[in-house]
C-alpha cells in the first residue's frame, strides 16, 4: 500500500509576534512543484506587513529537478538555478 499523504500547509508562529504560513503543490509522485511563504509581522496589529516568497521547480521525464525559480512579493520570477544535462552514448 502507498501513502498518500503529503503536508501541503504548515503554520508557524515568527520572531516578529507574527505568522509563518507555508503552501505547497505537491505532484502525485511527492516532488513539489511549488512553494509559497507568506512571514506575516505582527498579524494582530493594522499595520501588519506581509511578504511572500514563492518557488516553481521544473523537472524533466524522469523526475530530475532542472530548474528553480523564484520571486519575492509578485514581482517576475528570477531563475535561482538551471541545470543541463549531458547526454552520454555508448558505441559497442
């Protein structure tokens, strides 16, 4: 039998009389294909400040992690990382 569970939300209390809440989409084999962070500053005050942070992966056929991109508050997603791999052929 497979477990199927998988945590797609955690809240935490933060440093800043705050909350961190984290979601997360989560594919059918167990890789996260995003995550967003929401540090919310003093969640019981009007003048909470809220930032988010969020992180898209890509990965290729066979499940390889290729690519990680990031972006904080909405703003257009950077890539933090990209791999290429190398194709080796074996003559024989």
């Amino acid at each position: 039998m497979i477990n199927m569970e998988r945590v797609i939300q955690t809240i935490s209390d933060n440093q800043l009389n705050g909350r961190d809440v984290v979601d997360m989409d989560v594919l059918f084999d167990g890789r996260i294909q995003r995550n967003e962070s929401r540090h919310i500053t003093d969640y019981q005050d009007a003048n909470e400040k809220t930032i988010l942070e969020q992180r898209y992966w890509e990965y290729d056929q066979a499940g390889r992690d290729l690519t990680l991109k990031y972006a904080i508050d909405n703003n257009t997603p950077f890539v933090m990382y990209s791999k290429k791999l190398q194709r080796t052929w074996a003559v024989g």
